[in-house]
C-alpha cells in the first residue's frame, strides 16, 4: 500500500518511519516534511487540500494520514472524505476538542470527565475583575491553537495582571488568545496517553511522559516538548479508570455532539491525590512522545489505520515491545522566543540504536541548516531505562550547531 503523511515535523518523520517498517507498505511519502526527512523519504510540497487530493488520486495513494493539528482543525479530512480518500483523522468539529480549549472543557464538563475547575473570558475586564480574588498559582490556556505553546502557569497576582494583557490585549498568541481559559492548578505528575479511535470504539497506547518546560526542573517557558520517555510504569494502575472515567465517556460526548471521533486522541494527564485529571486533549500524535512511543509499538501501523478506517479497533491486539525509549530534543537558542535560522547543523557517526527525527531543519548545497525552533529529536531504545537516558545524552554530543538548546534531565522525574 502507498501511504501519503501529512506533516513536516519529527512526529511525521516517526510516523512516516513506522509506515515504512511495515512490510505491507510499498511506499511513503511526506507533504511537506523537511530537508531531512528527505533524505529518507519523497518530500512534496502539496499547499491545498484540492493538491493533495489530486496527488492522492494520480499517484494512487491508499491513505492519507494527518499529522499536525492546523489542518485538522480546518477540514482536510472533511475535504478529502468527500472525494472518497482513505484518511486517518478527525473532522473538523471533532477536531475542535483540541482547536477549543472552551469546547473542551465544556465537553469534560457535561459528560462529568475529571479535568481541573475552569472559567471562560471574552471580555478582558471580566478576567481582570475574576484574577483578583484567585489563590495562585493559577493556569492561563489560549482557547485556540498555538502550536503547543499557548498555556502559561501565573503565580501572583502581578503576573496574571502583566499575562493578561499579553493574551487579551497585545495578542500575544495572535487569535488564539482571544477567548482565555483560567483554570486552577493541579498539584501531582504528569504522564500522557494515545487513543487510537474509530468514532465509536477506542485501544489506548502505552503511558509516556513530555517534558514541556525549557529548562531543568521544569523552569522556563513552556515548549512543543524537549524530551520523552515511555513507557511510564507508574501510570498502569491507573488505566482502567482512565479508559473508563475518561475516554468513554468523552467519545460518547463526541458522538452525541454529532461528531464523533476517528484517529489519534491525545490525553494529557495529571496523576493527583485524587486520582487522574485531564489537562488538556490533543486531535492527533503528541510531539515528541510520538518518537517514543511509535517505536515500542510492535502492531504494524498500517493495521491500526485500517481497524480506524474500517470502524473495527475493537478487534485489534495492541501489542509492545518489553523496552524502553528515551528522546531528546535539540532546540535553537532563543527558542520559544525569537531564534536564528540558517545555521548549519553537524551531525556525527550515530550508533545504530539511535533514530534522529527532523523536525526545524532545511537543506540547501548539501548540508542541513537550521529552520525552527525544535531542530530535531533523538530516541533511543532498550531495555534499561537509565542507561538509555545516559546513551541519549551521549549521542546528542554528536549533534552540533551554534546555540543548541537542550533540556539536561529528560527523564529525571520522579512519579509523586
């Protein structure tokens, strides 16, 4: 079968990897992708969904799967259902469970989901007037999309004031920030989950566990992620409630609101006292938890598409490798801020067991520059989760480039 993945970061290169580790796959190909994605896989630049349904069509094409959530959110699924394609992914109204922060917290609240307390604001004087009698820290969340940065933790009274104006009044996550999330702070540690769904039925994935701040101990801006590990041994006592309390009930909402869900449910997790709490859903792969947990899913991806596509996921035997896997990401300095593009990248003799997956990179008279914030992400897997995590750190020395960024204790967290 030939499979077109839609997408031009390291998640698509995973998932483009996966796709190509199945033996019934004959061929892949990335639209967009990158410069080093490229080096493995055809890269084409299809720039609307009439292209990609043409290319699909012409080069017969046997499914199209979504990666990112910009497209997702504005109906290329709706789109290429209509001219009859195979297409791994929500519609655009599902879509809104990640595309509406407000959407998706009303849905957890009707269906009785375990998430944290929240309030919605239009008006800037209404969350000016609400922050003043908050206890801190409290959580700002853009209610659009704003590529996984968009969530501020405000710890005084001060902050928020400052946070406010740059969300509600100087835009800073442009439209996205329009309408505000305030929700309260949940203490515990975080760990996250795939669903795999076919609108009516769902399999879940294996636990992994992001680390989204830029810095060590969880200092610093939030980013699209610095680093993953799975699987997250620790939140296995907690999958039956997690699968009872929180996907079935949420995909039953989904169904009810008259659109429900097939592909990739995002859950991302904070195990508190109290027991599990969703923090945010996502309507696709996470990124860069996609690079840890794609590579210990023994089942060929290609049979997951199909058990979607063919609404039957109930029928599927998830099956995983007994490893571990650890990623790190490489960032440009200045990241999540302003950074520098253009600078070229040296990339030393990899061990075998390590995969580097692209993601800010472009290539131009042969050699790989720099052209994002994350640069690329490095996994590895076995069975031993500590020496993995030295390993990883040990092959990210062989990566280089001016201003590197990367995050010193992926996987130094401890589960309390």
């Amino acid at each position: 079968m030939k499979i077109l993945v839609l997408g031009s970061g390291a998640r698509e290169h995973a998932i483009a990897q996966k796709f190509a580790d199945s033996d019934k796959v004959s061929k892949v190909v990335v639209s967009p992708g990158n410069g080093g994605i490229a080096r493995e896989f055809e890269c084409i630049e299809l720039s609307t969904f009439g292209k990609i349904a043409e290319f699909v069509q012409k080069n017969k094409i046997d499914i199209v799967f979504v990666g990112p959530e910009q497209p997702l959110s504005e109906g290329v699924v709706d789109f290429l259902e209509e001219e009859n394609i195979v297409v791994i992914g929500p519609s655009k109204k599902a879509s809104r469970i990640e595309s509406s922060k407000a959407y998706a917290k009303d849905l957890m609240k009707r269906y009785k989901v375990p998430t944290a307390e929240y309030q919605v604001f239009v008006e800037y004087q209404q969350a000016k007037d609400y922050i003043q009698s908050c206890s801190y820290p409290i959580v700002f969340k853009a209610d659009g999309l704003a590529a996984g940065k968009g969530v501020v933790i405000v710890n005084s009274l001060e902050e928020a004031e400052q946070e406010l104006k740059e969300f509600m009044l100087d835009s800073k996550f442009g439209s996205a920030g329009n309408s505000l999330v305030i929700e309260e702070f949940l203490q515990g540690w975080e760990t996250s989950v795939f669903a795999f769904c076919d609108g009516k039925n769902f399999k879940s994935t294996i636990f992994s566990m992001d680390h989204k701040q830029l810095f060590a101990g969880d200092k610093g801006p939030n980013t699209g992620g610095m680093g993953a590990v799975a699987p997250i041994i620790d939140a296995e006592k907690y999958r039956y409630q997690i699968d009872n309390e929180i996907f079935t009930p949420i995909l039953k909402g989904l169904q009810e609101d008259s659109c429900p869900f097939k592909g990739v449910l995002y859950c991302g997790l904070m195990i508190t006292e109290k027991g599990p709490k969703v923090i945010e859903f996502n309507c696709r792969f996470g990124d860069p938890e996609t690079q840890v947990v794609l590579p210990l899913m023994k089942t060929d991806l290609l049979d997951v598409c199909v058990a979607i596509a063919d609404e039957r996921i109930e029928e599927l035997d998830l099956l995983w490798e007994d490893k571990f896997a650890v990623n790190l990401v490489a960032a440009s300095g200045g990241y999540p801020g302003k950074y520098q593009k253009g600078i070229e990248i040296s990339i030393g003799n990899i061990s075998d067991n390590a995969k580097v997956y692209y993601a800010g990179v472009k290539e131009e008279n042969g050699k790989l520059l720099t052209n994002g914030g994350r640069v690329l992400g490095i996994t590895l897997t076995g069975y031993n989760r500590e020496t993995l995590i030295e390993e990883v750190y040990r092959e990210n020395e062989k990566i280089e480039f001016d201003g590197k960024v990367i995050r010193s204790d992926i996987g130094g967290r401890a589960n309390r």
